[in-house]
C-alpha cells in the first residue's frame, strides 16, 4: 500500500476484533529535521534547525492513539548557521549547555483528530526544565519504502514554544518569546 490508511478508517477498524500491536519505528536520522524560528526585534525571523537525531515510534496503525513517540538530541547539536550566535546561545545567557545535555520529548498521550491528524502530547525536558507540549502532527505517508522495500512512515508536525517557560527568556520581549517549532520526520521499521 503506498498510501497510509486514514486515521478514521483505522481507528474505526481497531473496534473490529483485531490482534495488532503497535511496531518499533525507527528515526530516519538522515531524513529528520526539527526547524525553530523567532522574531529578532521585529526586523528579520532567524532560523535555527537539529537533524540527525535519534528516537522511536511505537506505531499501531490499528489504533494510532496507542502510538507513542520518543526523541532525544544533544542541545549542542543545534544548527545556527552562524558560529558566533551558536556560541552565544551555549552561554549562561541562554542554555550553558554541557557537552551531554540533552533535549528529550516523550509522548504522554495521542489524540486523533482527523483521517490523517492527531494532536500528540507530551514531555519536553530541555534545559533543565521538563513541561507538557501539544504537537499538531499530520501522518505524511506510511507504506513501502520505494528503495529500501521495508516498511516506512512519515510524519510532521509543529508546535510553538515559549522561551522563558524553559528559562530561555534572555531579550524577550525584544526577541519573540515565541519560537515557532517545525518537524519533519521519516521512521523505518525495526527489524524483528
């Protein structure tokens, strides 16, 4: 199947007597990106990205509400493209990150809220802070990977983060508190 099944035609199959469980996925790291923006004292939006990460997904394509997701990436592993602002933001001014601190997300819950959407709860823990965030996710596609022939999804998904919620507030409100969050992902299936 090239196209995936829609959220609603899944979830009104899970309440037929079937036997599936949710399967290991996981993260494409070539194929995974994490796009962030914030308004820098409302001349210009400035850009930053993380890519090549590592996580899973627990995918029930019976029952996508009984998918969960987990990422984890190293704060240093941050994209800026400009080496003086990544090193402003590794200060105490912003993160003062160590070199194996980590930002981690963990679903808590997944709300299905159309034939290919859903609303993904969960844990942010970054910079010593952990809080609930809601990920507005879109199902991309799930099928047969064209070169691989193994089984293969895609998601995406955004959410907006406020800085100073994880004590990142330096310059706001002259810099958006405000960081708009953009994900793209691509997940294997694990081999059994």
């Amino acid at each position: 199947m090239t196209r995936f099944a829609p959220f609603a035609l899944v979830a009104a199959l899970a309440a037929t007597p079937v036997f599936a469980e949710a399967e290991k996925y996981t993260l494409d790291a070539s194929h995974s990106q994490i796009v962030f923006s914030y308004n820098h004292l409302g001349f210009s939006t400035t850009y930053g990205m993380f890519s090549g990460f590592d996580g899973e997904i627990m995918f029930d394509q019976a029952n996508p509400a009984a998918s969960s997701v987990s990422v984890s990436f190293p704060v240093k592993s941050m994209l800026t493209g400009w080496q003086e602002r990544f090193d402003h933001f590794m200060t105490a001014d912003f993160f003062d990150a160590a070199d194996d601190e980590m930002v981690t997300f963990t679903s808590t819950a997944i709300e299905v809220t159309g034939d290919n959407t859903a609303k993904i709860t969960g844990d942010l823990s970054l910079n010593g802070v952990t809080k609930s965030v809601v990920l507005d996710a879109v199902m991309n596609q799930v099928g047969e990977h064209p070169m691989a022939k193994t089984p293969w999804a895609g998601f995406s998904a955004t959410t907006t983060l406020i800085r100073s919620d994880y004590n990142l507030g330096q310059f706001a409100p002259y810099v958006s508190d405000e960081v708009a969050v953009q994900i793209s992902i691509e997940a294997q299936k694990a081999a059994e």
